[in-house]
C-alpha cells in the first residue's frame, strides 16, 4: 500500500482550523436581513467539524497502523531475502562438491546384490514367505505365487594336459605319469548340460506359510533331465531332496568348473531337517538324510540307519565388517555293507566328521572382497566330498581276510579369495586339497592326495549376465606316491533368468 505523505495530513488539519475561525467570526458579524434564507447555526457548524475532525484522526490512525504494517512487511522481505540467498548459497555449494550415493540409495544397491545372490542360489534360504514374494506372480483365483527361475549355462573347455573327463576338471581323474591315459593330448568340449529351472511355490495356510522348490538341469547321461532339488518347507520343517545339511553352498567360491571344488561337501540329499532361529540370524539345524555309502572291496552297501547331522550357522557375525556367514557341522554315520560271499551277514562300521566353513568380508580386506573357506575331519564320511566321491569306494574297505569293514580317516580344506576390482569386474583364486590315509589292505595305486588350483577373472556386463574365463591345475598322487598333473581353460557365460 502506498504510504500518505505527512505534510498532506497537516495542510487538512491547517484548512479546518481556518474553517473554525471563519465560522466564528460570522458569528459576531450583523444579522442578515429576514429575506435571505437562514444560515446553519454555529453550534450546528461546529458538530459537523467536530465529526470531520474525529474522521480525519481516525484515518491518520489507520495511516500509521498502515505505515508500520508496511515497515513491518518490509523488514520481513528483507530478511526472506537473506534467506534465499543463504538457501542459494547453499545450493550452490553441494552443486559444487563430488557427488555423494545416499544411505538409501546404498541400501538399495545392496538389496539388488542380495536378491541377486539369492537367485542364484534360491534353495538356501532359511525363511519361508507366504503368497507374493520378489519375482513371483500371483496363481489367480489363489492366495498362492510362483517363481520361474533358473540360469543357461554354456562352456567351452580344453584340456591343456591328459585328464580323464572332458568336460570338467575333476582332479581325481588326474591319469599317472607313464601310463597310457597320461598320453592323452588335448581335448575340446563345448556344452550347454549344467543349464537349470527351478520352481519356486509359496502360500499362506491357516497352520503357516509353505513353500515347495522343484529344480532339475539336463547334467544326466546324454543330456537327460536329471532332478538337482524337491522339497517342501513348512514353518521349521524341511522335507526333501536338497543340499545336506553337512554343506555349506553359500560357502563355494565362484567359478564356471561344474565339478567344483575337490575338497568341499557339496551333494544333495534326501532328508527331514528341523530348524530352530534361537537368536536372531543363529540358527540350530538337527536333520536325518539319506544313508549314502560307497565302499571298496568284494562287499555292497546296505542302507539301515539315516545319517545324523547337527549344525550351528550364524548370519553376519558382529566381529567383522559386512555382510558373510560362518558355520560348523558334526555328521555321524552307520556304515552298513554285505560281503558278496554272504550277502545276508551283515558287517558295519561308524563314520563320523566335523566340518567348519563359511564366507566372511574380514576387516584387513578391501571393500567388497570375501574369503571362502572349509575344513573338514572325520572317517568314513568320503561320500560327502567331491573328489573322493567321484573315485568312489572311499568311505571304507572291506578286508576279506578279516571279514571286516574298515572307514577310511580323510581330511578335506580349500581357501577362496574373491576381489572386486571395479562394480563389472572380479577374480577368484581358489586352492584345495584332499587327503586320504590309507589302510594296509589297500592296494598300493589307492588314492592318497589331490591338490587343486584355480583362478578366474569374471564380467558382469548387465546383472543378470556373468561371463567368466578359468584356468585350472591339479594333481593327484597314489598311496606308493605315483603322481600325475593336468591343467584345464574354461570359458563359459551364465544367463540368470
């Protein structure tokens, strides 16, 4: 509003005093003549300045509310304007500096990793969802969703030196020095067969969630479909084919060799597990598998007793910096196996093993790199391990000379590192090795030792698409110490779906 000039205020005043004088001078004056029409009377004059006079005070009043309103507005404005310019300032300022990922942003970035992680390996998971879960479709007219998933799995491997499998390296088929498979050259294999889909089901019921896994590859003789995973999960029961409860698959460093590892327990059995979250992120698992057996000797396997297996997990201990697992196992076993001279009699022995393993981000290591690690120790548990598994007839041997059935001690440890050396591209490096301490009565080209070695180095282009170049080594020495080597390139991609 525009502010009224004072010196207006007092000429008004100035005009009515005039006025004032005026009137009562034309009192005193003579009186006009009778004809002339009768002027108002002074008491009325001065009524009617009066009233002029209290206007007049009651507008300048509402002129200086006016005036300090205004001034008032002002001294706002003015500090809003230093205010913007702060704002401004300010502004500028972050424009100015590196640009910062936010808390949310982060921990959004690690949720995609995880779920990721989680796809890859979908059957770990201790905690069964009901209805909808990420990346599932609701079953219509049901409270029910199902997930397809899966990956293809493409390879191409030469083998570099003689080894008795083609298409993986498997260290226990490592051939001998000087014998007629060790004069094997190079081989090309090219093959699609580790290629997998899975099903994943989830609902709510009135007695808890459940949730049934299917999954199968096409690994089988002459790419038959073979059955990797079939359980069902309801509340703390497990029921089914799935890894044992004696491996720790979240545990395995990354690589494109479908054999695996030769030292680490990773086989699917079939099962009844229990597991109990007694404190947050620690969980007691207590199962009855599959009495699997292989032993050596002129003796078959009999199933009589379920194996046993105990096992402690704990999620992202507190003593180190990010994400990982750590956890131990104890398997007790019930070796049962007929002598082929009498097959109705009976001979048994007991197998057990402890194991330790897990995946940790330790405190010395670079941000985002892990160490893979597992330990294992026991007799006549060699059906659990990879190369003794693919040997055959490690978990004891039958002594015809004493009608006896004898477990064999074994002990297994591998050691993975894992380094990101940008958000695309990351590397691997991986030893293991697998002893065997033979008995008298083995002959003396027994199995003793392997030894393996690998390392890769992976890009991630998009994430869902992993392309991966691995060198292998390996070697294998018998219990008279005969030894053979052999190495192995691998190229492979993975199309996760």
């Amino acid at each position: 509003m525009r502010r009224t000039p004072r010196w207006y205020a007092l000429a008004l005043v100035a005009l009515l005093s005039a006025a004032v004088a005026a009137a009562e001078d034309a009192a005193k004056a003579p009186a006009t003549p009778p004809e002339e029409p009768t002027p108002p009377s002074v008491k009325d004059l001065l009524k009617v300045i009066e009233a002029q006079r209290a206007e007049l005070e009651k507008q300048l009043e509402a002129l200086r509310k006016q005036n300090d309103a205004i001034d008032a507005q002002a001294e706002q404005i003015a500090k809003l304007e230093a205010a913007l310019l702060a704002v401004q300032n300010q502004i500028q300022e972050m424009q100015n500096r590196p640009e910062v990922v936010s808390i949310d942003q982060a921990l959004e970035e690690r949720l995609k990793k995880l779920e990721l992680g989680l796809e890859q390996v979908p059957e770990i998971s201790e905690v069964v969802s009901a209805g909808d879960f990420p990346g599932s479709i609701r079953i219509p007219g049901t409270d029910a969703a199902i997930k397809i998933g899966g990956q293809v799995r493409a390879t191409l491997v030469e083998n570099l030196e003689a080894l008795g499998v083609d298409d993986r390296f498997v260290t226990a088929a490592i051939p001998i020095e000087g014998t007629e498979e060790a004069g094997k050259g190079s081989r090309l294999t090219m093959s699609a067969r580790a290629s997998r889909f899975n099903f994943d089901f989830r609902t709510p019921t009135s007695v808890g969630a459940m949730r049934a896994f299917l999954e199968a590859d096409f690994a089988g003789t002459g790419n038959v479909l073979r059955l990797r995973h079939a359980f069902g999960r309801w509340r703390r029961w497990l029921l089914g084919q799935t890894w044992s409860t004696f491996s720790d698959p979240e545990a395995e460093p990354e690589g494109i060799d479908f054999e695996g590892l030769n030292a680490i327990a990773l086989l699917r059995q079939m099962q009844v597990r229990y597991t109990w979250e007694y404190e947050e992120r620690k969980f007691l698992a207590v199962a009855m598998e599959d009495p699997l057996c292989s032993v050596d000797g002129p003796a078959e396997c009999v199933s009589q007793f379920p194996a046993i297996v105990v096992r402690l997990r704990v999620e992202q201990p507190k003593w180190i910096r990010g994400a990982g697992h750590y956890q131990v196992a104890a398997l007790l076993r019930a070796l049962r196996a007929e002598p082929s001279t009498s097959p109705n009699d009976v001979r048994g022995a007991r197998g057990w093993a402890l194991s330790a393993s897990g995946s940790l981000a330790l405190a010395f290591l670079p941000d985002g790199d892990t160490v893979q690690f597992a330990g294992y120790l026991g007799e006549g548990y060699g059906s659990y391990i990879t190369d003794l598994a693919a040997e055959g007839g490690q978990d004891a041997v039958f002594d015809g000379g004493d009608d006896d059935l004898q477990p064999l001690p074994a002990l297994g440890a591998y050691l993975g590192y894992d380094h990101e050396w940008s958000e695309r591209w990351a590397s691997t490096a991986t030893v293991g090795i697998v002893r065997v301490d033979n008995l008298d009565i083995q002959p003396i080209d027994a199995y003793k030792r392997t030894e393996r070695y690998s390392a890769n180095i992976r890009w991630q282009p998009v994430p869902r698409l992993f392309v991966i170049a691995e060198l292998l080594a390996g070697k294998r020495v018998n219990k008279d110490g005969q030894r053979g080597t052999s190495s192995q390139i691998q190229v492979g991609a993975r199309f996760l779906f």
